[in-house]
C-alpha cells in the first residue's frame, strides 16, 4: 500500500529531529505535504539535552523534498500563539488546507515534583500543555471552514496514562492533554475533525539519550553510561526493549492520519511496548 495520505497537508510541531523530523518524513512518504515547526533554540531549564536547530530543522525539509513532497518551515516557538498563527497561515497560503495536525513539540526534565522549581514548571506547562492547545487552536478554525474533515494528535506519554516519580510536571501535562484530546473529539466530532492522542514509551531520542538520563536509570554508577541504564530502562516494558524508534511512532501517526482510521476518534493510543500493562 502507498499514497496513504496523498493530496493531504499535515502540520507538524517539534519538527526539527527526532519524532518530529521522522513523522514528517513518514507522512511525506506516503504523499502528504508538510508545514514544519520549530523553536530552534534552547530553553533555560532544559539542562540534560539541547533542543532542535535551525540545521536540524533545514534537514528536514531536504529529507522531505527528497521525497518529491512539498515543505514549509518555519522557526516558531508553540508558547507563542501569535508566532504560530502566522507560522501556520503561511503553509496554509502555500497548500490551501491543512488535513492532519501533530502537536508534537515537547520537553522533559527531572526533579521530585516539590523540589521543581517555579520555572520548570512553568516551561513544562507551557510547552507540554499550552503549547498542544495553542497547537490545536491555531489549525482548526481553517479545518471547520475547508469543510474536509481531517485528524488532530496530540503526543502524549507513557505518562499521560500512569505516574511516575521524578516526572510529575511532565506527568501533569501530559495527563492533561487526554482530557483535551477527549473534549475536542467531542466538539470537533460534527465537523468530521478526530482528535487522539499517541503515548510512547521510551524514543530513541536526545529526550532519552543523555547522561542526565543515565545517571536517574543506573544509580550508584560512578560513570553512567547507556549500558548501565538499560535494565533501567528494559524494566518499564513489558516486550524485551530498551525503548521504540521514532518511526514506530510515525507508523501510528500515519494509521491515525489516513482515512484508514477515519472512525478513530478520542483514543488514548499506546505505543509503549507492553509498558501500561505491566
């Protein structure tokens, strides 16, 4: 099967690397033109691993032109309504429409949640939450006027279905998005608009990939490394993995996309290799 998601347009936050880059590769793929953003910058409070670049952001588009789709992108910071607006009207000058929305623009950091500071949980809520609803408000009014429909997914987490000590911002936030995902299924339902969310376990990405993480999965180790930590992170999984790629992610970004799922709507979706069962 190809051309799942020909003739449709899907904007995509966080689109810079990891599960942002690989969804937009995935749904360019399969037909779809891609309206791509970024904060590409850092943010203060984000210490265990940097964020997207502009360089990064600039591969992307190269990967999804090598495709023979199109590509807008443009540098936007999802805390920044205004910024995003204008970020998405100009991918909608240059489609028409847009058919599939990714609010995949994330953070994450540690701390027992009453020695978080003020600010890093601030920036948690702002991007991880705010940023999913100013992700959403931006598209849907130009998807209830085309009249076609269309799919809305909110990444979510391992953690926006259960608890977990040393996230409890991000566990927050991210439990916080399901109950929007479930509102808006219902007041976007007659529009023929779904909306889901998509819970990973662990990705293979700098969220995970770093010393910061090492060190909170291998305690004790004098020099953490990702050999330490991985029967820390073999044990949150049922099935016997370290974690998901990112394209195991963008597999079930592409299903909930396509019409293949056109009667999928207010799903909470694990990805998680078993972790909610176990």
């Amino acid at each position: 099967m190809s051309g799942r998601v020909e003739g449709k347009v899907a904007f995509i936050t966080g689109a810079a690397r990891g599960q942002g880059r690989s969804h937009a590769v995935r749904l360019a793929g399969e037909g779809a033109d891609i309206i791509a953003v970024d904060i590409c910058e850092n943010i203060d409070t984000i210490t265990s691993y940097s964020l997207g670049t502009d360089r990064e952001l600039q591969e992307t588009v190269a990967q999804v032109e090598a495709l023979g789709q199109r590509i807008v992108a443009v540098k936007a910071d999802v805390r920044d309504l205004v910024g995003l607006q204008k970020a998405f009207d100009s991918g909608v000058e240059q489609f028409g429409h847009v058919d599939i929305v990714v609010a995949n623009a994330g953070i994450s950091n540690f701390g027992r949640s009453w020695e978080l500071t003020e600010q890093q949980w601030q920036d948690m809520i702002d991007v991880d939450l705010t940023g999913v609803f100013n992700t959403a408000k931006v598209a849907i009014p130009t998807m209830i006027d085309a009249g076609r429909g269309g799919c809305i997914l909110f990444t979510s987490s391992l953690y926006g279905l259960r608890g977990m000590q040393g996230f409890g911002h991000y566990t927050a936030a991210k439990h916080a998005i399901v109950g929007l995902m479930r509102t808006m299924a219902n007041e976007l339902g007659p529009y023929n608009i779904r909306v889901n969310t998509i819970h990973p376990t662990n990705v293979d990405t700098p969220m995970i990939q770093n010393r910061r993480a090492y060190t909170m999965l291998s305690p004790g180790e004098s020099e953490p490394t990702m050999d330490a930590a991985m029967p820390g992170f073999m044990s949150r999984n049922t099935l016997p993995i370290p974690w998901v790629d990112p394209t195991d992610i963008s597999n079930a970004v592409l299903f909930l996309g396509s019409d293949e799922a056109r009667y999928v709507t207010g799903v909470a979706f694990p990805v998680d290799a078993g972790a909610c069962v176990k």
